[in-house]
C-alpha cells in the first residue's frame, strides 16, 4: 500500500468525522472497517464500531461544528498512521468545561492497522487537554 492508497482508504472515515450531524456516520465507518473493527485509546480502554459509531455521533451534537483534517498519512507494511488536527466549537458544557463560546484546537494521532484491504484496528490519541484549556480560557 502506499501513501495515497492509504489516504484513500482512511478518508471515508475522516468524513464521518467532519460534521457528523449532517451526514450517514455508520454508513462511512462500515465502509472502510471490518465488522470486528475496534478503537483503542489506551491499553484498557477499547470500543466496538457500534460503540464508536454512537461516539461519534454524540460528538456530532455537542460540538456542530467538528472537523478533523487529515495533515499528515504514513504507511509502514500494514500500518497507516494518521496525523490530524481537529477543530469546533461546542454547542454546551464538554468535558466538565462551561459553555463560553470558545472553539478548539487539537492534535490528534491515529494508527490504523489495516487487514484485507479494511480497517481493522485503530489505536489514537487525541489532546483533550488542551481543547478543555482552550475551551476555559486559559
């Protein structure tokens, strides 16, 4: 696989991450995973796509405005690793944070392991802190 098959494969899951209250988010994550996909966000902390599907779309409603921008793709055998930045402005209180107003933005890192030309697993990290510092202000 090189670098714009695999920026290719992993872009229909990005969409669904970019303003996900307007479009079919199941419909772009079953596209490019396998039905055992699972999400990762640290050794004990792993999701199903159904349970990742319905993440994605509560993030959709409390932050209308989210994008999630593809900045970098790397490819290594079976690997895709995604560097993005994502961005919004909450509709209310996220993550503890009062409604001020205010917008983010993050880095975030996602490792995709890719079987039978699929998505199969994605560990990733996102910078909630700083979105949480940015959203308060300081």
């Amino acid at each position: 696989m090189n670098r714009e098959s695999a920026r290719a494969l992993v872009q229909p899951f990005y969409d669904a991450l970019n303003r996900p209250g307007t479009k079919p988010v199941a419909a772009l994550v079953e596209s490019v995973t396998t039905d055992d996909w699972r999400s990762f966000a640290g050794p004990d902390l792993s999701k199903d796509r159904a349970a990742f599907i319905g993440q994605v779309v509560g993030f959709g409603k409390a932050i209308p405005d989210l994008g999630w921008a593809i900045e970098d793709v790397i490819v290594e055998g079976d690997r895709v690793v995604v560097r993005s930045v994502a961005t919004g402005t909450p509709a209310g209180e996220l993550f503890g944070v009062p409604h001020g107003g205010r917008s983010f933005r993050i880095m975030t890192i996602d490792v995709h392991t890719v079987r039978d030309g699929r998505l199969a697993v994605a560990h990733h990290v996102e910078d909630w802190a700083t979105a949480m510092r940015q959203l308060a202000g300081k």
